[in-house]
C-alpha cells in the first residue's frame, strides 16, 4: 500500500507543478484558469495520499473534508473566473 501512496502523491505533486508552470506561461487567460484547476487536482490528490494511515485501518477524515469543501470552492471560483473572463472578452470587442 506504501506504493498506492506513492503514486497518488507523486500524481499529485506532478499535477500540481504542471498547473502551476500552465499558470505562470504568458497565454490567455482561459489557458490560465484551466491550469489551476490542475494544479488543484494535484493538491486534492496529494491530500487523499496523505490521508492513508496504514493496512486495515480507517483513512484520516479530516483530509477528505478539506478535499471535499475544495471541490465545491474550486468549482465556485472556476464559474466566477470563466464569467469574468467572457466580461472582459466582451469589453475588448466593443
């Protein structure tokens, strides 16, 4: 099991640098908000990993909470950000 771990949270960590080097390129900012929902990806993975504490017994739950309540949250800014994104692009056009 310590290499299920592993591998989520190497996933993650890889996740996380790949959103984070999308983020900080010079490209739109659509490009942008796609890449650090990514990167968000990566960290929810990493705390799932580091919710494990061992064969046969029970995951910590405070780590899938905080995973949980940063879904909803990332989900919330994801549809604020492409909101504001189409505001601007509508602003550029006039």
């Amino acid at each position: 099991m310590l290499l299920t771990t592993m591998i989520y949270g190497g996933s993650g960590l890889g996740l996380f640098v790949i959103g984070l080097y999308g983020a900080l390129l010079p490209r739109s900012l659509f490009a942008r908000i796609l890449a650090v929902n990514v990167s968000s990806a990566g960290v929810f993975l990493i705390l799932i990993a580091l919710a494990y504490r061992g064969f046969g017994q029970l995951p910590d739950p405070l780590p899938h909470a905080l995973v949980l309540t940063g879904l909803v949250v990332a989900i919330s800014a994801t549809a604020l950000a492409l909101v504001l994104d189409r505001r601007l692009q509508e602003m550029d056009d006039d």
